[in-house]
C-alpha cells in the first residue's frame, strides 16, 4: 500500500465556513494507506503548495490527495506541485469538497449529512489514490509535412501559409486544375474586382513554390496514422498525357474533333476530349477524358497523338499510386451547390432553358465564359430585358432543402442584379428574398448601391415560375405589401444554397471526422475551436466546414495553416497518457471494441503468443494507438473481458472509488 | 433419422481422406434416448457418429478446443448462428473448420419420451413424420407427436435448416416451430409483474445457482479466453476484481444479469445456457428479454458490426431526457 | 413527489434514514454542471456522491450493479445530451447500453426508481440539482435498497 | 439685444395672448422687437402641400424683408418657424428656385437673415439672467413642456434635439417651476389636420393630454400657437368624444416667464384661455 | 396583383416625378423597417402605412399611391422623415404626392384636405395673410356642415380672438405674383376663366 497524504483545504470560509475541515483531516488519517493528513486554509495558494511539497519529502508521501474544489479547477496545479516535489504527477488525487458539497450543502440542518459527505468523498479520493498508477505522456515524432485535401481557394491559401512557413505541403486536387468555385467566378462582392484576377496568381504561386508538392487530377484514397504520423495514399489518375513532357502548347485541345459539353462552364459552353479547363489552368496542361474521346469510342482517331510535338500523349497510362507520409492534414474539400433540379418542380425542375443558377450566370457574365461576357438567354441568345432573381433556393427550407443559410447567396445575387443593370440599359431586376443578410465588410453598402441602381427587391418568396410563351411568368408575393405578384420575365437566375462538396462523406469516413447534420465536416468548437477536428492533426478550412464567402473562407485557411504550423514546427509531440491500453493476454481479438472509438484510435493486430507447453500460435489482438485515443473510456466497456482499460480511469480505481464511497 | 446418420458417417470417411484431423459429430448415449458429443479423430471412429432427435447439443463450442486442428463440426439450424458468431469474434479460424448442416425435425423431450415409450423396449429405429416421430422399438411401432413432445425451444423455432454451412446433408426439413407461438409469451408475463414480485421471482432461482459456470462454457457468445469473472493473474498485476466468487444471492444475480448483458445481441438463442444448468435456471428468459427489446428499440443490427452495443443511430429511443 | 411522515423509514439508531446514492458524471458536461449548481450555490440533498468518469460511456453496468452491492440505494449516470459528447459519439452508445441495461435490471426486480441515466449540460447545473431532488423523493418513498446489498 | 420679429397670421387673430405676451416678456427682458414691415403669410401647411414653389416663395419675401431691415428674426410660431427656416434653407441651396423668386419679386434674397425661435431668443440672453428676473418663482406649477412638431422637426432646421427637446424645460427651470420629464413631448397634436379630420385629430390630442396628466401635470407649456389653440380649446370636444374630463390649461411659455417675472396676468393675456388657468395660476401665488 | 416586368412596368416613370419632387433619389434605399409607420401619430387612420406607400412608389404603383387616403391624413409632423434610417424625407414624399395628386385631380381621398389648403391659399393670395374667419367659414360652407366647430367660434368670438376684417398687406401685389408662376395652384375665377 503506498503511503498516501491527505490535504483538506478550507478555501477560506468556502470551505471551512460549512465543514469541519480538521475533522475530515482526522478522519482521513485513519482510512487505508494515509500516513499524513493536515488541513490548510488555502492549500492552491504558495504557502499551501509549500505545505505539499514538503510533506512528500517529510512524510515520504507516494501519492497526495488534496480535499478542495473542483479538479476541472486546480487538477493541474496540483500535479505541477506533485512534479516538483519529485512525484510523478499523476499520483494525484481530488475530493471535491467546494463545489460538490460546502455550496450546495450549506445550511446549517443538513450540516451532519454534508460532514459525512465530505468524509465519504475524501475516502473516495484516497481509495482511488492507493490505486494510481505513474503515467508518463508519450513522445511522438512529427513528419513535418502537410497534406492538403483540395484546390480551391481555401486549400490554395493554406498550402501557401504553411508552404511560406518552410513546410512541405502535397495539395491534392481531383479537377485537371486547382482553383475550385472561386476561379469559376467573374467579380466579387463588394469590391467588383475580378475573380480570376486575384486568384490565378495564387493559383501561378502554388505551382511554383518550392515547398509545394501538387497533385491535380488526383484523389486521396487511403488515410491511416494519427497527429504528426499520417500516412495516406494518393491516386493520381491517368491523364494519358505525360506532363513530364507536355510543354502546354496548346495544339492538341484546339484541335480536337469531339465536343461535349464543358462542366467547367456548367454546360453553357464546350470542350473538346481532350482539353484544359479555362485558359489560366494550374498546371496549364491537358487531359483526355476517355470517355469521350473519339480514339476510345471509335477506335480511332488519335488526332492528338499525332499533332503532339513532344509525344507527350499516352493513352496507355494508368493510374498511378503514391503513399505519402505527413504530420497533419488540413481539408479544404470545398463546396457544391444544392441540386435544385431534383426538388424544385414549382421552378421547373430545370426544364425552362431560361432558368439558370447563380454559378451558370458568373460563367456567362464572364469575359472569358462560354457567351464572351454577354448576358444572354440561353434559349434564344437575346439580351434580357427583365430579370428576376430567386434568393433561398435550397437554403432555409427545411421542408425540401436546407434548414440553413447558405451565407454568400444574397450577396451573389446583388452583385448580378448590378452586373445586370450595368451591362443591359433599361433592364428591370427584381429579386425576391426572405431576409437579405449582408453581415460582411462593406457588403450593406452595397447591397444599397444595388438599391440605388434600380434592383427591386420584393420580399416574399416564388411559388412558381412558369413558361408563357416566350416569357417566364413568375408568380410570387410582396408580403410588406401583403399582395400578389406576378412578373414576366426574360431570365429567372436561382440563388442556389451551399452543400458540402460530393464526396464529402467519403472524405470524412476516410480521415474519420464527423459530419454534422448537414454533411459539412464537424470542427471541434464552433466558437472556439472553428478551424479543428475532433481527431487531432487533422483541421479543416473554407466551405467544407460550412457556407462561407471568400473572406471568410480564406481568414479560416489561414488559422488552418497557422494551426498546422504551431504542431509541425515541433520535433515531437507530446502524447496524454490518460490513454486506453489493452491487456493483450485477456484480448480476445472479437474487435467489439473497434468500432465504438470515435478516433479510430483501436486496430487489429497479429502477435504470436507463446503459451507454455504450446506451439506458438498467431491471433488477432486489438491495439490501441496513444497517438490517436483522446481516452473517452468507451472501448473499456465495450470490452466484456475487461481486457482494455482506461489510464487514470482504471476499472480497479473505479470499483475501489465505488467500495469506498458507498462504506 | 438412418439416413443422415449414414450420410454423416460417409462424408467424416471422405474428410478424414481429405486429411480432416477432428470431426465433432454425435453418438448414442449410455443409456436409452439419449446422444452425447463425439470426437472422431481418426478414420476408424466414424461408425459411432448418429443423428437422432437426442442431438439436443450445440457442438460449436467444441471448436474452440481444437484451435490448430482440421475440424469438421455438425451443427443444426439452431446451432450454426454459433459457429458464425465464434468466426466473427476471431475465435475460430473458418479456412480450418468444415461445417456440416443436418436438418432438423425438432429434439425431444427425453423424459416425456421415456415415459411414452415402454420401460424395457429397445428403440431400433426413429423416423421423421413431418408432425411426429415414429419410434420403432422391440415392443413395437409407437407415434410421438412433435407438439407434445418436442423441447420447448423447438416449439419457437424459426431456423431448423442451418444456414452458412459447407455441406448440408439430406433434404431441408419442413418447418418444425409452431405457427403464431409468441417467443417472447413468458418474458411478458415476468415483465407484469410488479418489481417487488418480479424481485421475488428472481431471487428464488437466482438463489439456487451453483455458480459452476456451465452456462457460459457452453455458450458461444461467451468466447472470452478468460471471463471478467474468474480472472487469474497473479497479484501484483492484478486487474479488476468485478465480482467475488462467493455463492451468495446478490454475486449470482450480478453474474447473471452482467452474463445476459453482455451477451446481448450476440445470443444465438441456443438454449444451451439453460440446458445444462444443473439446477434448471431458465436462463433463456434473461436472454430472450434483451433480444425482445434490442428487436424493440433498434432492429436488426448490421451484419458488419460486431453487436448491437458497437454501434448506434442518433435518433436511438431516448429514455433518459 | 413529497413523502409523507410515515414514510420515513428509521435507521436502526433512530435517526430517519437517508438514501445514498452513487453517481457517475462525465467530466466535461454533467460533472461541470455539477460544478455549476456549486458555483451558483443551488442547494440539492447531500445524498448524492460524485464519481468523476471522462464520459458516460467510460460507465461499466459492472460499477452501477456493484454500487448496489455495496449498499447505495440509487445510482445516477449523468452525460452530456446526445449529439454533444466532447468524444463526438461516446454517449450514444451509453444510451444503448443503459437503456438495455437498465430495462434488464427492472426485469430482474429493480425498480425504476433505483437507476437513473440522465442528460446534465455544463450549463444545467439546477438540472442537476433537480434530478438529485427527484432520485432522492423516490428513494425515500421506496425505502433502503436491501435486495442485493451485502451491507 | 435687437431683433427682427415676425408674429404670423395666428398672433394676429387666435393667439393675441401669445402676441400680447411675446412682446411683454421680451421687453421685460431687454429684448427689442422690430416687427417685419408688412409682411406675409408664411404659406404654412397648405402651401407645402399644394407647391413646393409657393411653400419656399411666401416665406422668401418676409426674409428679404428682414435682410432690409439688416435683421435676424424671432419666429414665436412653430409653423412660421420651420416654414422660414426652410425656405432658407432652399433659397441658399437650390439656385434655380432662388433665381426665380427674386425674378418674381424683382430683388434677391442674400441669406443673411438668421432664424430663431422665440425659445433660442429668450435663452439667448441667458438663463441666469431670466433666472434674476424671477421674483415669483412657479414653485407650485407642474409643467410638461409641449415641443410639438415643427419647432424639432426635421432636424437641422430644428431648434432642439428632436427627440429630446430641452430649451423650454430650461426656461421654466429657470423660473422654478417644477417641469415633468414626460413622452409625449415632441408628438404630433394634428392640429394641421383638425378642420379636415377632426376626429382623428382628437385622438391625438387626447393622447397628449392623456400623457401629460398620467406624468402629474396641472399645465402644459407650449411654444406655438396652433398647438395651444389644439390642446386648449379642443378639450370640450376630446372630452367628448372620448368621456374623458381633461381641464389642464395650456400656456404660452411666455405668460409662464411673464408671471414669474410679476407681470399681471391679465396683461399677459391669461383670461383668454379655453380652460380656465386660474387654479395653476394661484397655485403659484399669481 | 400586383403586375410587373417589360409593359407592366410603365407606371414606374412617374415615380421618377416623385422622386424629383422631392429632392430626393434615396426611395429606393428603404428597406422597409418600418420605422416610419411605427412612429406615425396617425398610422391609425391610414389605409396604406407610411412604409408601404414607399413600398409602392418602388415598385411604381403610382396610381394606388395617388388613390390612397393615406397621403391625406399625413399631418406633415415630419417624425417619419426625423427617424428614417436610410434618410428618407418621407413626409415631403407625402407633400410631393398631394402635390401631384392635386394637380392631376385625384384628391377624392382627401377633399377636406385639399379645400382647406385652397382656401388658405385663396386667403393668402388675396390678403397677404391669412384670414382664418373665410376659410374656416368657407371650409364649412363648402362641406355643407355651416355650423361645425360653432361652439369654438362663439368662444373665440367672446375673447376677441376672432376677425372679422381682413387686413390686406401692402405688398400684396409682390405675394400675387409669387402665385402668379405657371402652373400655381390658385386662380382667381378670372385667370381659371382666361385658361
């Protein structure tokens, strides 16, 4: 039995003022292993930890009990002191005497009951005590190496941070070209300035940094390991054309005899089989999509090939792997956008050409879109004259889409209703909203600016949008005014909410972080902790975590990066040993305890067990990884042999804590 | 019933051929209608092996004896859910074993048989009749209707063909259970019961536990190499002491009630608990409450989950609010 | 629910008796919201002792069935709402577990006022202090816990 | 002190005692009033409402008239008051207007002219000056200082805070009486509407009346004579039409000053009130 | 219903009068808090708030705004404008809408109103001031109710509070002519004549 002290603290009059601290003191000198007891007036304060201190050396104390207030308070203090005194620091024990029982017990009728709670809570304290175990945190090495999940322009901000902080980044990118949603823009709010403009030199930095490893036109496919020790498979997918050679010239896409519709300008223009996406691409060179590509289809063509002045296409290639091993993974996965096709039959369930989505009117507005930057009616090519917007469509309907905001959606739509008006003399824009919330910089002024300019903005949401001819009848309401309205309109443009990108889920149960209830990924705090997982090393940046502009998106990349830089720039990491451990001789391999670990901290292993008198024989044990467990407990119960057990919360302390208050 | 006592001698032939190092099979008793587990290890043993309506045991837990031996076990409907859940929890190595599935026409009440039939006939042989067994002994042909004399486990059967086998003898047998019997009739009865009846109830069988432990040896979800309750190891590392090992009330209804949770949703409705229970503890209605409301509360569980307690739905009933 | 005078069971030494109970609380919402009902000085009974886990799901059945054992009348399990567990998931599967667990130990003649699971925030501190009163009513009104306590 | 002094239509004919009172006080005070010559109606409401050239012009000629005379002007009636400052304000920022009044009436307006409500006046010469006039201080009087509208509204061409309005408070603090905080102090009494709508006119102004006796006030003290007139001598009808007992009297603030300052009351005016002041007024030893 | 978009929007240009008249391009800045209506004394009383008025003009419901019995019971208090938080003058957006309704003749909503301001006007142009007995007299005469407010009169009467003269200024000529611009809302009988 190891020789136990007992501090019983009055915190003043907190303590002390209800309960009968030397009596708890001398009570506790008799119970099981306590060779010392005493009570002070504030054993937190220096004197107090003095006290400690040198009753260990006196009284050659193995573990302290400090009978106080809550240990979410002072737990830690008091195991710095435990570590001074030349203990380990985990051979201590709290009693909650102040919040658990002085303040709620005070009065002075129940005042024997609450002694004797006190005297049971210390005995408690002390049976747990005589049970502690040294703990010593573990040491993990770092790869100070990041792998960043996306290319658009939260994972281009983040590769750039930690990439300019002197790590290595691997940005992995499933399009042919980084830049996600945010290239695909032609202005931004507030400010009107060009979308392509401020990101392709982004885009252009990231190709060319030294530290930045990418990967486009590939997927991450595989993630195992934990904080600072990940490893992670790449699948660079088959381009069939060789980048070692391909010098961009250009000839291949411009020649070539397929045409599909272009996904890049959501199908407002077209492409060849084998192509770049836009003109600024990063990196700047093809791919062939095999399935449209007359060679695959037809069997022959090979157009390419033959025009290729390097020899660079290769229609042979396959899709390579790559293992990669990295200290932390920041996922910028990004987002897409509702499918309203699918719901919304009362807006045509995408029938009416003239019914377009907000990403389909940036592309058309666009200089360098499908259209040259004219504004158009995709069924006619006519300029519209009367242009209604649609704002929620998808958002904050919880009926058929989404309970939430989608954040940016009010601001798009401003910003078309003034590109609009701008750009076609004597045009009408109508907007209808519900609310219309402009919650960033400068984003109410120019919500007015659009007022001013002449968009109307009803307030009411569309109940149906209908042809009539060559018109759009769209029938909605102006509840301010509490009447119907009816427009006839050239072009209705759908505000489409935010999704989490396609995949998503994949992605989480691939790294193993949780989604919400929405399917965007799931930060640890949502104030405090907005840019964390819940499984360490992993973080998260921009839309993936939840509708957020540009601005938003890129301040939260940023503390991503900066995050990831405070963990990798360490040599090694230092483990909480408050960890689950499996007694491998009681395991018995059934893995019941596998699937409850949220951190997927707990994996099958083969030992070979020699028993005496046996052959050695290989069996399936579980293993848990420290790296990974954050020490919930909830595998220890899963457990019926008992053959897995929590440190610091042992099932042998908890049955003694059990005996010893209930005596 | 002589059929596939041939069929299963033939085919432990076959297999000793094939290099087969254990068959666990069934032999007749000592004594009149009675069958007992058999352990073939050479070719020459396989002429004892039977297939009666006394093969009431599940051979699966057997298996586990024989960890680094070729084995072939023979497993009736009831009995193969064990055999797939001692696979699941790695306790088995399937590529070792060969499974060998007999259909079933239902097991029989031994002493209610023995009563029916006369005292000093000698069964010669049994047949299957769809709703009755057909006994031939030396006194004559004697006609035992399965309703009246099949175990009560059998009256509740929903699978009397195994299912997952590697080789399955003889023809699928028809149905055996008895249509509309509510399996869970008792465990509604002891549930009305006020909790200080229900208390009473409990605490008179509980009592008269021996604590031999024979229902967990022979349970196949009790697979642990060493159960929480009987640990040995030595002091200074000694782990959790969960239960003392004295025979008093409150240390066998712990066992009990910790044994029927933690076989939770991982009983394969055997019945093997209470079969050998020396003093006729009807186990099964501990075992049969859980599974009425893990069925109740959360359904079937994924195949790919270990048991119903490894996972969860965010909308779980919720009690506790 | 109020008890009656002659509810009051008496000790052998005459004193009116007085339920124990053992209460395992999760560290980060249910143990914090006892904390909470301290710092805001809501007064409950001082029938209740504190077992501090770091989540509900850390609760063996094993520790509620040997509480009982060793004597105390009642055990509470107090985690954070479902959907909050600081570990993400650990208290959907205490819900599972306790819910069968506690539905087995009614079956075998517990009543149901011996086994509490309950949901406690760290900002429910008089939540907490309110489940105390309750457990403490019931117990009081059912009397000691004797069926399987060796004390 | 000199200043220009331009009474309007209503102090000519329903608010003598305003007029009479006004010029009283201000003498008592040092203050000399030069009274515009000849001028005009200020176009009030209806010329607002009808044109927005008239509602400029009719005002323009009085303040061309003061800038002759090489005076700013005091302005004791509220609607005068905004009417004036107004047309400054036009007359100084829209050039075309300006150009064609002075086209009409032949001569320019330079904008040198400088408004004031008689409150502004009054303060002007300072409150511990009013304050050593006093020789009967209003100790008994509980006072809720009426603003109105248009002496606040809209703001810039007001004379106070418009919410909070506090100038007449002061005077009368000055002169001891007890003056109540109360709500509805800058609300609209719709006397503009009472010929047309009467009905909803005694709505407002019962609601006034209804704030002030709730806040203890035995008077109201206002500083324009169509709110006066409104709130004085529309009781009988407020009551009327909504059974309620309403006898406060409504002053002009100057007859308040007058008194404390030992004028008699029948000087300045007080026996031509709807309700009887005569209680308030012994009430303070008058 | 309220019909919007290519030939249903003709109405909205004589908004645009509005909007000149007073002074003002920021209509189309309010964003419907409706302030204005919550501090309006006479909200009450109105058909249409003070904040859907706005609400039509920017929408360019000119007609319903013209017909509204609304724009008449305005008082003109000016608590809307004080308050507005987009720096709307509200109520010389009233003002600018009697003024166009009256020229263009829609003033059924609010006839008292636009009588009474004749009248004021008629007085004003002919005395220099105003003669209060003639329009309230003529107010009374024109709604056929000669005896409205009697009581009030015999008071004002009895304390000498009421003329029975008009004083015409000396400068009565200069006033005229400031009435005489075109398109001025009073005529005499002999200019309505001459027109």
């Amino acid at each position: 039995m190891p020789r136990i002290g007992v501090f019983v603290c009055w915190c003043g009059s907190n303590i002390g003022g209800v309960l009968d601290c030397p009596a708890i003191a001398q009570e506790a000198a008799s119970f099981p292993g306590v060779v010392y007891s005493t009570e002070y007036k504030y054993v937190c304060s220096d004197p107090g930890q003095k006290l400690i201190v040198d009753a260990v050396k006196e009284h050659r104390l193995e573990r302290v009990v400090v009978a106080s207030c809550s240990p979410r308070l002072h737990e830690e203090t008091f195991r710095q002191v435990l570590r001074r005194s030349g203990l380990n620091p985990y051979f201590f024990e709290m009693a909650n005497l102040r919040e658990h029982c002085s303040w709620v017990h005070p009065d002075t009728t129940v005042r024997e009951q609450a002694q004797r709670k006190a005297v049971d809570l210390v005995r408690r304290a002390v049976a747990k005590a005589a049970r502690l175990e040294p703990l010593f945190p573990g040491k993990i090495p770092v790869v100070r190496r990041c792998l960043v999940i996306g290319g658009g322009i939260a994972g281009i901000q983040t590769a750039l941070d930690v990439a300019d902080a002197g790590l290595e980044v691997l940005l992995v990118e499933r399009e042919p070209t980084i830049g996600g949603n945010m290239v695909k823009l032609d202005k931004t709010f507030p400010t009107l300035d060009c979308s392509a403009c401020i990101s392709t030199p982004k885009m252009v930095a990231v190709a060319q940094h030294p530290n930045i490893r990418l990967y486009t036109y590939a997927q991450v496919e595989e993630v195992t390991g934990y904080i600072g020790n990940f490893k992670a498979r790449i699948r660079q997918k088959a381009r069939y054309v060789d980048h070692s050679k391909c010098n961009g010239c250009g000839t291949c896409w411009t020649r070539c005899p397929v045409t599909v519709p272009d996904d890049f300008n959501l199908g407002l223009g077209e492409r060849g089989a084998i192509y770049i996406p836009f003109p600024q691409a990063v990196p700047n060179k093809p791919v062939i999509d095999l399935e449209h590509c007359r060679r695959s289809t037809r069997g022959k063509c090979g157009a390419c090939a033959k025009l290729c002045p390097t020899g660079a296409i290769d229609y042979e290639q396959k899709d390579e792997f790559v293992d990669v091993e990295v200290g932390a993974i920041i996922v910028a996965t990004g987002y897409g956008l509702f499918p309203w096709e699918k719901v919304y039959g009362e807006y045509g369930y995408g029938r009416f050409r003239d019914v377009i989505t907000g990403l389909m009117f940036e592309r058309m507005v666009n200089a360098s879109g499908p259209t040259g930057g004219k504004i158009q009616r995709p069924s006619s090519g006519k300029e519209p004259k009367t242009v209604v917007f649609i704002q929620c469509v998808g958002s904050r309907d919880e009926a058929r889409g989404k309970e939430y905001c989608s954040r940016f959606c009010c601001m798009y739509t401003a910003k078309h209703a003034h590109q609009i008006l701008e750009k076609i003399p004597g045009s009408e824009v109508y907007v209808f909203y519900i609310d219309v919330r402009t919650f960033g910089k400068g984003y109410e002024e120019f919500y007015r600016r659009v007022r001013d300019e002449g968009a109307v903005y009803i307030r009411g949401r569309v109940s149906k949008v209908y042809q009539d001819g060559s018109k759009l009848i769209v029938r909605g309401a102006d509840t301010l005014l509490g009447e119907q309205v009816e427009i006839a309109a050239d072009m209705v443009v759908l505000a489409t909410g935010a999704v989490p990108a396609a995949g998503a889920a994949d992605v989480a149960r691939m790294i193993g972080i949780p989604q919400d209830k929405d399917g965007f990924f799931q930060e640890a705090h949502p104030k405090l902790r907005p840019v964390e997982t819940h499984t360490g090393g992993v973080y998260l940046a921009g839309t993936c975590q939840g509708p957020k502009d540009i601005p938003d998106t890129v301040s939260q990349a940023s503390g991503a990066a900066a995050k990831v830089c405070g963990l990798l720039l360490r040599d090694e990491l230092e483990t909480n040993p408050l960890v689950s451990k499996v007694n491998e001789a009681l395991c018995t391999g059934c893995l019941a305890c596998q699937p409850v670990c949220p951190y997927r901290a707990i994996q099958p292993v083969t030992i070979t067990e020699r028993l005496p008198g046996q052959p050695p024989r290989e069996r399936v044990v579980a293993r848990v990884n420290e790296g990974l467990c954050q020490g919930c407990g909830a595998c220890t119960v899963a457990c019926r042999a008992g053959a897995i057990d929590l440190k610091g919360f042992t099932n042998k302390q908890l049955i003694a804590e059990v005996d010893a208050l209930c005596l | 019933m002589k059929e596939i006592t041939e069929m299963l001698q033939q085919v432990a032939a076959r297999l000793f051929n094939e290099g087969l190092e254990m068959f666990i099979g069934y032999e007749s008793g000592s004594v009149p209608a009675k069958a007992r587990p058999y352990f073939a290890a050479v070719q020459g043993e396989t002429a004892a092996l039977v297939f009666n309506p006394f093969c009431e045991h599940n051979l699966a837990k057997y298996l586990v004896r024989f960890p680094n031996a070729k084995t072939a076990v023979v497993v009736k409907g009831c009995d193969a859910g064990a055999v797939e859940r001692l696979v699941k929890e790695r306790n088995l190595d399937r590529t070792r074993i060969t499974v060998i599935g007999v259909p079933c026409g239902g097991m029989l009440a031994r002493e209610r048989v023995l009563a029916e039939l006369p005292q000093d006939g000698k069964i010669t042989a049994i047949t299957d009749r769809r709703d009755a067994f057909v006994f031939q002994t030396s006194k004559g042909e004697h006609v035992l209707e399965k309703k009246a004399f099949l175990l009560a486990k059998c009256l509740i059967c929903t699978q009397n063909n195994p299912t997952g086998v590697d080789l399955m003898l003889g023809k699928e047998a028809p149905p055996v259970g008895e249509t509309g019997k509510d399996p869970y009739a008792r465990v509604k009865e002891i549930s009305a019961l006020d909790p200080p009846a229900r208390a009473a109830f409990w605490d008179r069988l509980m009592d008269r536990c021996l604590r031999c432990y024979a229902c967990r040896e022979v349970c196949p979800a009790c697979s642990c190499t060493e159960c929480c309750f009987e640990q040995a190891v030595p002091g200074w590392q000694q782990g959790a002491i969960w239960l003392s090992k004295a025979v008093t009330l409150p240390d066998n209804l712990h066992y009990h009630v910790i044994r029927a949770f933690h076989v939770a949703g991982r009983c394969t409705g055997c019945g093997e608990c209470e079969r050998v229970c020396p003093v006729r503890i009807p186990l099964m209605l501990l075992n049969r409450k859980l599974a009425g409301d893990i069925d109740e509360l959360y359904g079937p569980t994924p195949p790919d989950v270990p048991s119903v307690l490894c996972t969860y739905a965010t909308g779980d009933r919720d009690e506790f609010t | 629910m109020s008890v009656n005078e002659s509810d009051v069971v008496t000790t052998a030494e005459g004193a009116a008796w007085e339920p124990k109970i053992v209460a395992f609380l999760c560290n980060w919402c249910s143990y914090a919201g006892a904390d909470l009902a301290g710092v805001s000085r809501i007064k409950y009974p001082a029938n209740v002792r504190i077992i501090r886990v770091p989540c509900s799901s850390r609760v063996n059945p094993q520790f509620v069935f040997r509480a009982f054992e060793r004597g105390a009348d009642g055990v509470l399990v107090a985690g954070c709402h479902p959907g909050d567990c600081h570990y993400v998931t650990g208290n959907y599967y205490t819900r599972r577990r306790l819910t069968l667990f506690k539905r087995l130990l009614e079956y075998v003649g517990f009543e149901p006022e011996r086994f509490i699971v309950r949901w406690v925030s760290a900002s429910e501190g008089q939540r907490f202090a309110e489940t105390v009163k309750e457990m403490v009513d019931g117990l009081k009104h059912l009397g000691p816990q004797k069926r399987v306590s060796r004390v | 002190m000199k200043i220009g002094y331009y009474p309007g239509c209503s102090l000519e004919s329903s608010a003598k005692e305003y007029d009479r009172a006004t010029r009283l006080v201000a003498r008592h005070l040092g203050i000399q009033l030069y009274d515009l010559n000849d001028w005009n109606c200020c176009g009030a409401t209806a010329a607002h409402s009808t044109d927005h050239f008239l509602a400029a012009a009719l005002p323009a000629r009085n303040l061309m008239i003061a800038e002759e005379m090489g005076l700013n002007v005091t302005v004791p009636c509220a609607a005068c008051y905004q009417r004036l400052r107004l047309a400054h304000r036009e007359l100084t920022e829209n050039e075309a207007t300006a150009r064609e009044i002075a086209e009409l009436l032949g001569r320019p307006y330079q904008g040198k002219v400088r408004i004031y409500s008689l409150l502004e006046t009054i303060a002007g010469i300072g409150l511990d000056q009013l304050a050593a006039q006093v020789v009967r201080p209003l100790k008994e009087l509980k006072v809720a200082c009426y603003y109105g509208c248009l002496l606040v509204r809209p703001p810039g061409t007001g004379c106070d805070d418009p919410e909070n309005p506090r100038l007449m408070d002061e005077l009368l603090l000055a002169a001891k009486a007890e003056v109540l905080d109360w709500g509805y102090k800058n609300e609209c009494c719709g006397a503009s509407l009472v010929f047309s709508e009467r009905r909803l006119a005694l709505r407002l102004i019962r609601n006034i009346l209804r704030n002030a006796v709730d806040a203890g006030a035995t008077s109201i003290a206002c500083a324009c004579p169509l709110c006066q007139t409104n709130l004085d001598t529309r009781q009988g009808q407020v009551n009327k039409e909504f059974g309620t007992s309403f006898a406060i009297p409504i002053f002009y603030f100057p007859q308040l000053l007058g008194l404390a300052m030992g004028l008699y009351p029948q000087d300045l005016g007080l026996g031509k009130h709807f309700i009887d002041p005569q209680r308030a007024i012994k009430a303070v030893g008058g | 219903m309220i019909l919007l978009g290519g030939k249903n929007a003709t109405e909205k240009d004589s908004v645009g009068a509005v909007v000149r008249a007073s002074g003002h391009a920021t209509l189309l800045h309010c964003y419907q808090c409706g302030k204005c209506t919550a501090g309006c004394p006479l909200a009450f009383g109105m058909d249409y708030n003070p904040n859907q008025i706005i609400r039509l003009l920017q929408l360019g419901r000119m007609k319903q705004v013209l017909g509204s019995r609304a724009i008449w019971i305005c008082a003109g208090c000016w608590t809307c404008t004080t308050r507005c938080p987009c720096s709307i003058d509200i109520a010389r957006v009233m003002d600018s809408l009697r003024v166009i309704a009256r020229r263009e003749g829609q003033t059924a909503q609010g006839r008292d109103v636009a009588s009474f301001n004749d009248l004021f006007l008629q007085s004003v142009r002919r005395y220099g001031r105003v003669f209060e007995l003639s329009v309230v007299l003529g107010l009374n005469v024109r709604r056929r109710r000669l005896f409205h407010d009697a009581d009030l009169g015999r008071f004002m009467l009895a304390r000498g509070k009421l003329r029975f003269t008009a004083e015409k200024i000396k400068g009565v000529k200069e006033v005229r002519r400031l009435f005489s611009r075109q398109g001025a809302p009073v005529r005499t009988r002999k200019e309505r004549v001459k027109e």
